[in-house]
C-alpha cells in the first residue's frame, strides 16, 4: 500500500512538471522582449505595457 502511495505521489508530482513546461514553452513561444525596458511582452503587442516603448515591427491583425 505503502508502495502505491508512493508512485501516485510520484505519477502527480511528474504531470506537474510537465504541464509547467509546456506551458513554460508556450509563454516563451507568444512573447518577445523589448529592447528598452528588458520586460517580457506578448508578441503581438504594438506597445510595450511597462514603459510605453512602440514596436516598429509589429504584423497586423489576422
């Protein structure tokens, strides 16, 4: 019993690590970083958040 406790606890603790890492992947795959303040914004942003720099490469909206 001892044993099975041990590989669910093991099988959860996995799954989690793994969903952080796709998810970990997806942020990274959606964003960019601007070059004026260091932050990380979303790829599509014409505008960073934090300190207002405007991207000149931004794609327009499908």
């Amino acid at each position: 019993m001892v044993a099975l406790g041990f590989l669910l606890t093991f099988a959860s603790a996995l799954v989690a690590a793994v969903g952080k890492a796709v998810s970990w992947a997806y942020e990274r795959a959606d964003s960019k970083v601007c070059p004026q303040c260091g932050e990380t914004v979303r790829r599509r942003a014409a505008i960073c958040r934090f300190c207002k720099y405007t991207f000149p490469d931004v794609p327009p909206p499908p």
